[in-house]
C-alpha cells in the first residue's frame, strides 16, 4: 500500500519557486521518525543498513533520505507492522492527525506546508508530537 508520495505534492499547487523534492519534507520527516524508532521492515533494515546508517548519524535529512531510499514513496513494506497499523490511523490523509501536527508545529510563519525545511531542527520540533501520538495510540491497542 501507498500512504504518500512526493510526486503527488510537486503537481498542481506546488509552488514554483520550490524544488520538488519540497514535496518530500513532510513525508520523510514522519518516515524517518519511525525508522528512529526501530520500527523499519526487516526488508529495509537488512537492504538499507548504510542509509539508515546515514540517518542515525544525520548526515542525510528526512527527507533526502526518503528520496534516495525510496524514491520519495512511502509503502507499507519499509515500515513494520505495528508501524503500518499506527499509519493507518495517524498518518491517514484524509482523516488522521499527522498533517495537522505537522502544520502546528513547523507551519507557522511560512507560505505553505511546502516551505518548510528539511532540517535536523524541525524534525526535532516534530519528533515529540509523533511520540506522544503513538503512545497514546498504543494505550488502545491493549
């Protein structure tokens, strides 16, 4: 399955004064936050060690790493299975809460979603949201 993909973003609204890979920021900042996690399928841990490797030490950003490791496409099979459960509900285009946290926290002052950085910085702004989210996800899974 396909949660998300940078080319869905770099089309129609996009704005033009941005690279497209400004599409990914967002996604690879979610994608990296599981991976930070331990939560990586066994396919991705054992085919992607030296990029992931990259990511531990942050000399990639989230959102490079998610270009280079995938191709800007979040699926399914590079996240483990608790990971793919909780993505269903948090991550969820349409009806979860991530966008909406990710405008909250990083959205603020910029033109668009798009505008926003794919730093270290804002990961870190980000990274306690989507902690407190998955916590709180797995109190109802019990």
């Amino acid at each position: 399955m396909k949660y998300d993909d940078a080319s869905w973003h770099s089309d129609g609204d996009f704005p033009a004064e941005l690279p497209a890979e400004a599409g990914a920021t967002h996604i690879g900042m979610y994608v990296a936050w599981l991976l930070l996690q331990g939560m990586a399928s066994e396919e991705l841990a054992e085919d992607e060690e030296e990029d992931l490797q990259a990511l531990r030490e942050r000399s990639t950003t989230p959102g490079l790493f998610l270009l280079q490791c995938s191709e800007g496409k979040f699926v399914d099979d590079l996240i483990s299975d608790e990971a793919n459960a909780f993505t269903a509900v948090y991550y969820d285009l349409e009806n979860g809460q991530y966008l909406e946290d990710y405008e909250e926290q990083l959205g603020a002052e910029i033109p668009s979603l798009y505008h926003v950085a794919d730093t270290w910085e804002n990961f870190d702004r980000l990274a306690p949201v989507i902690a407190q989210r998955l916590a709180a996800w797995q109190a109802t899974q019990s």
